[in-house]
C-alpha cells in the first residue's frame, strides 16, 4: 500500500517493576510513549488510533470495577492534546467497523494477546460485555450517551478544580505544577492519564494548604486530590484512597500517610496535604 511502517519493542515487565505499575498499564504508557517517539521522527502531526464503542464500554466497566469516579467513570477521551492523540471512531461501533471493512476488502489482523484472560481487559471483552448486551441489545447506545454527559460533567469539574486551585499562591511550584488538567477533564483541552513520554522527569512534590480545601466541599476536595496525584505521573488513585485522605485530612492527623498506586504518597503535615512520589 505504500505506507511507512515503524515497528518497536520494550520490555514491558522491566518496565512495570520500574514504574511500580501493572503489566497492562506498563504496556498502554509503552505504546503510548512508542507512538509519540515515532510521531516526532516522521514529522507528522496526530496519532490517531482505532479505538472504538465497543472499547469504550470495555474502559468504562474496567473504571467501575476499579473504584474511579465520576466524570471519569465515562471513560476514555475522543482527543488528549498533550499527546497529540485522537480518537475519531470511539463512538463507532466494532462490528460497524468490520462491516465496512469486509465490503471494502480491507482485510484486518486481531492481537492475538487479546484471548489471553490472564488481563482484565479481556476477561471483561469476552465475558461481562457480552452480557451487557444480552440484557440491553441498546447497550453500547447507552454507553455513547453517558460518555457524552460525562464529558459536559468534566467541564464544569474542570471550572470548578480552576477555581480552588487559582487561589494558590502564584509564587508557589505547587500552582504551576498544577496548570495540566487530570483524567477528570474533557476534550479537547484535556491532559491525558500518564503514559506520555513526559512523565519521564521526577516530579517535584506538591503542597496543597488547607487555606485552599476549606471552602471546598467534598466532591470537588476528592477531585483535587487525584489532580495533584495525576500530576506525579503513572498510577490511577482509586476513590477508596481518596477517601480515605479526606477522612484524615478533616480530622487533621499530622503525619499520617496515605499510600498511592504509583509509589505516590499524600502526607498531612501542619494541615497541609504534601504529595510526593518516592
């Protein structure tokens, strides 16, 4: 067909040692940090990937039983700026794709990882969707349109992270290095989950003053706290910690740690919370 092809390899497994993540989130950052290096040597503009509905409904099962909250309970984002990345078929679904390709013969290859059910992902494509869409035929329709709400949901969140946060002292790296936005954000301003070639620096630890946290109440307080941890790179909070954060930040147990995915750890100190990554 005459189009380039670059191919790459890592070790995934070292690489999730390293990073103090899973195997499946160690490949999405290596293929994601892949896809970029490659975008820069061939001078182009976008990544675009093929992710689809049947995708997105897969993602949003995964958040659900994982503890993530609401708005990114919705899923993944159709554009992530920061990476250059798009996602122009997520709201198409799979077995559209396939027609269009048989009638057009394109032929097409599967991963052949994805029968493996040692990785949720899969456990969840061949056994919970498929029973999703035995109880609902209009299934994936329900997705598209709670992914759509989820994304309205994010704006206003991300106005409202803006708020508290511009309260900060300017003066401070605490509120420079929260400019980025988190996974709760909304295209097409949003950044991205880690994964990015960026996360390769060590963060800087970020305080956050309980001058900032006591006008807010608990719903957007939880949502600051996964925007600092998002901040120092790979590893998805769960609400469980977060609440668990909160709880000690309002009884204001100095000292106290919370542990993080990612080696990340939220410290109460003075009535701060410093975030950190070891």
């Amino acid at each position: 067909m005459g189009i380039p092809c670059t191919l790459g390899s890592e070790d995934v497994a070292a690489r999730a040692l390293e990073a103090g993540t899973g195997i499946e989130e160690a490949a999405r950052n290596a293929r994601y940090a892949f896809l970029e290096k490659a975008r820069v040597e061939s001078d182009c503009d976008y990544i675009v990937t093929a992710h689809h509905l049947n995708d997105l409904a897969e993602d949003m099962l995964m958040r659900l039983m994982r503890g993530t909250g609401w708005p990114a309970l919705g899923g993944m984002e159709a554009t992530c700026m920061d990476r250059r990345l798009i996602r122009p078929l997520l709201v198409t679904e799979r077995n559209k794709l396939e027609a269009f390709l048989e009638e057009s013969g394109i032929p097409w290859c599967e991963d052949s990882s994805n029968s493996d059910p040692t990785y949720l992902r899969n456990r969840v494509r061949a056994e919970f969707l498929p029973l999703f869409m035995r109880e609902n035929p209009a299934f994936l329709s329900s997705v598209a349109g709670l992914w759509r709400l989820a994304r309205t949901d994010a704006d206003y969140w991300q106005h409202a992270e803006d708020n508290i946060l511009a309260s900060l002292d300017k003066s401070t790296s605490s509120r420079d290095s929260l400019e980025d936005r988190s996974e709760y954000t909304s295209a097409p301003r949003a950044a991205c989950p880690a994964g990015s070639t960026a996360e390769a620096a060590a963060p800087a630890p970020i305080v956050l003053p309980r001058t900032v946290l006591s006008s807010a109440d608990k719903a957007l307080r939880l949502r600051v706290y996964k925007r600092c941890l998002d901040k120092l790179g790979t590893g998805q909070a769960l609400l469980e910690g977060l609440e668990r954060l909160d709880a000690v930040w309002l009884r204001n147990e100095g000292g106290k740690t919370i542990q993080f995915p990612g080696s990340k750890t939220a410290t109460i100190t003075g009535g701060n919370i410093l975030f950190s990554r070891g």
